[in-house]
C-alpha cells in the first residue's frame, strides 16, 4: 500500500490498525532500566500509606513524585 492511499484511510477516520505491524511498535525515550533503592523502613511505611490512601502502588506513587519533580526542574 502506497503511504498516501495509508494517510487518507487514516485522515478519513478509518481504522488501519490490521495494516500496521505492532509487534514491533515501540514508543521512543520510554524504554525501562531496573534500578535498585534502599529506603529506611519508616519511609517505606509512609509511601505505603500515602499510596494505599490515593489507590496506587508504591512503585506507580514513587513513579509519579519522581516524574513530578523531574518535570519541574525541567530535567
């Protein structure tokens, strides 16, 4: 299929996802790095509870204050 025949069943509100081959799909600058952290026990207890009070995980809660802070120091 030509790209252009592709961008106007796109532009036309068609649904191209079976044209498209999304096993390789990938989202630039979100690829993960596992790292490791060693908290003292009280600040684990308090991410716990702020996390259980707002409905996440602990991870989804450090998650977002890191990315919070990171965005305001335009990091």
């Amino acid at each position: 299929m030509k790209t252009s025949d592709f961008d106007k069943k796109f532009d036309e509100g068609e649904d191209v996802t079976s044209l498209l081959d999304l096993s390789r799909a990938r989202r630039p600058g979100l690829d993960q790095k596992r790292v490791n952290v060693d908290f003292p026990v009280w600040m684990v207890q308090s991410l716990d509870r702020e996390a259980h009070r707002l409905g996440v995980t602990r991870q989804a809660l450090i998650k977002l204050w890191l990315a919070d802070k990171l965005d305001h120091r335009g990091a």
